[in-house]
C-alpha cells in the first residue's frame, strides 16, 4: 500500500517531479553536458561515481526541496547510495519532503513496427521488493515511439500496462512512459493512436487501482486532457524530450493539468567547474522556471 502521505503530495500538491534517472546508456551524455568528459574518467564504475556525486549535489542543493520539486526518480544505483549521510530515498523524503519514485526498466528492445518495448525485466520482483524497504512510493519505465504504426503503439501500451498492473501487485504507483519521439515525421498521429490505447487500457484498471502517466509534450496543446482527468490517473506529467528548456517549458505552459517531469531540461545549466554558490544558484533558477510552467497555465 502506498504511503499515504506521499499519495497526497502526488495527487494534490503544485510542483514538479525531477528525473534523475539516467542510465548507463544515457549517462556519458549527461555528464559530457556537465562538463566531464569521456576522457576523464576511466570504466563504468568511475562513470557511476561522478554520475552519483553530480546527483547529490542537485538533491542536497538548498532549492531542491518539496516546496516546488515534489518528487524525484532514481536510478538504481543511486536508490542505492547515500545523500547527506543517509540512504537517498530517506533523505528525499524525511530531509527535503521529496517523493522517491525509482527507474525499473532495463532499457529498450530493436525498434519493431515503428516502436520499441522494454527489454525483458526477469528480476523485476526482486527489485521492487527491495524498493518497498527502502521507502520508494512508485516506478518508471520508458518505450519509445517513433512512428504512427498502430500495431507498435499498442505493443508499448500493452506492455506498460502489464508492467504497471505487476507493479501496483508491490504497492507501489507505476508512472507508465510511452514517450513519442519528438523527432518523430508522424508525432501528432503516434499521439492519437496513443491516446486512444491509454485510455483503454485506463477504463480496464480494476476499480481503485490507479498510475501516473509520463508523456511527451503533445503537439495539439491539451491533446491529453482526457487522460490527465481520467480516474484511474494520479497525475500526468511531461518528459522534456529533447526540447531545450526553454521550449519544453513554454510548449508544457500551454498543457493544463501536466507538470514537468525533466532531466537534461533540468541540469542543462550546471557543470562540474562551478562553485557551490553559482552551481545552487543556477539550479535555482531552473527550478522556478520549471516550477512555473507546471502551475501557471496560458
């Protein structure tokens, strides 16, 4: 069951869920934007360890609290690691009144039919049992959609919810990421077809069982209205996607009921060389201007 008191800052509170999830994929990238290269660091270890002390210095900067960010998704590793001298996901919550969510998904499968499912997760149990101990509130789990083949998208979807319906068996809130590329030649159609599979799915949810949704900016402003009100939706929030930060806070402004989910969004103005005061006041910055977009609407 999930904790009650996360459950209502997840459901009612204005703000915004910062994703500091990214893997090992996705992490060189991060860190060359940062301002450490490939070059300065040597294996995957290495890589890990700059990638977790970049992440406690955004989660113990004084901005970073519940006040505007409200929840933050964790890559395993860092579930795993401490911040502040305590295990990450108590200090999120108990230090700064941030909601721990974790990453679960092991990355992504060969595109078929215009779209990609998320590789097999064998240990997904065992994960999950171990994110009931250490306090986490909910997960996230990414596929990625590049065309409007309808055969795909229902694939992503189909498999999201299946996933989702395994996790909400832990107690935990499953935020399902069926993410449009945005460089996709056929966005606005993905995001019909899209739209239409999500919300089956919803209406099929067992009555009280209930999820987020993680989505890409649509390009028709309140495209996903229907879902962001459906019942069966605790919240829906926005991936960046790609867009610079300005764009994806501008474009979500225009999206009532959405609010930010971001990570490169997040952390494009920070680098390695700066001292704690311009570093904290930066992210501060990012912060309000993220902040913003999610609770003021156009």
């Amino acid at each position: 069951m999930a904790d009650a008191r996360m459950m209502a800052q997840m459901t009612g509170k204005e703000g915004f869920i910062a994703a500091l999830d990214q893997s090992g994929g996705s992490t060189p990238g991060a860190l060359r934007l940062y301002g450490i290269a490939e070059t300065d660091y040597d294996g995957e270890e290495a890589m890990f360890r700059l990638m977790h002390e970049m992440r406690v210095r955004i989660m113990t900067a004084p901005a970073f609290t519940g006040e505007k960010v409200i929840g933050a998704i964790l890559f395993e590793k860092t579930m795993d690691g401490e911040a502040g001298g305590r295990p990450v996901p108590s200090y999120l919550w108990e230090e700064r009144g941030v909601v721990p969510f974790l990453k679960v998904d092991k990355g992504l499968a060969a595109e078929e039919n215009g779209a990609q499912v998320m590789k097999p997760m064998p240990d997904l149990d065992a994960l999950l049992a171990r994110a009931v101990k250490k306090g986490i509130f909910g997960t996230k789990m990414r596929s990625v959609i590049a065309h409007a083949d309808r055969a795909g998208i229902a694939a992503v979807v189909k498999q999201q919810f299946a996933v989702g319906r395994q996790i909400l068996g832990h107690g935990l809130v499953p935020i399902i990421e069926p993410e449009v590329s945005i460089k996709s030649p056929s966005k606005e159609e993905a995001e019909a077809i899209l739209r239409d599979e999500i919300a089956r799915e919803l209406d099929a949810l067992p009555v009280g069982e209930k999820v987020m949704l993680k989505l890409t900016i649509p390009t028709i402003a309140d495209f996903y209205k229907p879902l962001v009100d459906h019942k069966a939706v605790i919240r829906a929030v926005a991936l960046s996607g790609g867009y610079s930060r300005a764009d994806a806070c501008e474009k979500l402004s225009r999206n009532h009921g959405m609010i930010a989910s971001f990570s490169r969004a997040l952390t494009e103005d920070l680098r390695v060389a700066m001292d704690d005061d311009a570093f904290n006041a930066s992210l501060g910055r990012t912060i309000d201007e993220i902040y913003t977009a999610s609770v003021v609407k156009a």
